[in-house]
C-alpha cells in the first residue's frame, strides 16, 4: 500500500490532502474540470470514472459530483490516486 511514511496516520491521507479533504463541503456540487484540478488528473479521466460509475454522479446535461461523493471517492481510491498524472 506503499510508502506508510508518508501518510498522516489520523485518516491515513498524505498531510496536503488533509485540508483539502476536510474543507470540501458535503453539498457542494463539481464540475468534472474542477475535480479533475483537485485530484490533479486529466478531465477525460474524472468523466470516465462517471461513466463506469466509479465516482457517483448525476448527469444533467453535464457531469455533477456532489461533495460527499467526492470525498466517498477520494477515501475509497487513495493508491490510485496518489499516482501522479501523466504530461
């Protein structure tokens, strides 16, 4: 599960993600854009997690992840997420 020294072992985050996780409000509402931002991967990436319903969504004309799902996302992913992006 990979390097343990650099997880905050409070909730088992790396210790940049601890802020960012906290601050996200369970009803906000994300664009694909701004979760792709967050997570620092590419957009097509986060719509593709929509569409396989990887990370919950609802779809009104357009991809919105509400802030819960995120964070549900983010807690149940983190070894895939803490691969960076690739240019």
């Amino acid at each position: 599960m990979g390097d343990k020294r650099f997880y905050n072992h409070e909730i088992d985050f790396l210790p940049e993600i601890n802020p960012y996780f906290s601050a996200i409000p369970d009803e906000a509402l994300f664009s694909p854009e701004q979760v792709a931002q967050i997570l620092n991967k590419s957009v097509e990436t986060v719509r593709r997690w929509c569409r396989q319903e990887k990370l919950r969504s609802y779809c009104k004309g357009a991809y919105v992840i509400m802030g819960d799902d995120l964070k549900h996302f983010i807690s149940e992913s983190r070894p895939r997420l803490l691969r960076t992006k690739r240019p």
